[in-house]
C-alpha cells in the first residue's frame, strides 16, 4: 500500500509556505547586504574619510529590511496560531539570518 500526498499526515515538519518564506528571506538577505555595501567604507581610507555613505543606506536598503520584517512578523504570528514548535525552528534560523547579515552591515560603516 503506497502513501499518496493526500494520505500524508498534515503534521509535516516544513509546509511549502515556510519554504517560500525562507527563500523569499534568503533573496532578501542578499538584495539587503548588496544595496548596503554601496554605503561600506573602503579599508583604504579608514580614518581619512569621517563619514560614509549611510544616507545610501538609509534610502535603499532599510526598506528591504523593513518590507522583511513586516513579512516575518506575520509568517511568526502565522506560526504562533498553528502551535507547531518545530516549524518556529526555521523562522529562528531566518531572524538570525538577518542578525548576521545586519551585523555584517554594521561591521563595515
């Protein structure tokens, strides 16, 4: 007797939407750290150049941070209503993929 996706039980550790919404974050993770960089200071000029280009940063990429986090909060209240803590596991991978990459950004101003 074969197990059709029909006869699956619906308690599958990762459904398709927290997929979408891991690769939708990875995308954005990238888009963010790329849009950011145009702002980074060069190694060459640390301590000539007193300010960088942080109103880029501003402008480009702190909105694809802030449509990202709008986008978590919703996928985690999603989570929160279903009650499966497994599925909570990959948004805390997705929010410490963001801390990272946050992080990174701070690191280069």
């Amino acid at each position: 007797m074969s197990i059709t996706l029909v006869d699956r039980p619906a308690g599958s550790s990762v459904k398709s939407l927290d997929i979408m919404f891991m690769a939708a974050n990875a995308v954005g993770i990238v888009l963010y750290l790329v849009l950011a960089s145009r702002g980074w200071r060069i190694p060459q000029e640390h301590g000539m150049v007193p300010v960088t280009g942080e109103p880029f940063v501003w402008v480009l990429a702190v909105p694809v941070l802030g449509v990202f986090l709008l986008a978590d909060i919703v996928w985690g209240r999603l989570l929160l209503r279903d009650r499966e803590s497994k599925r909570r596991l990959w948004w805390l991978g997705t929010a410490a993929g963001w801390v990272f990459a946050i992080g990174i950004d701070f690191s280069r101003h």
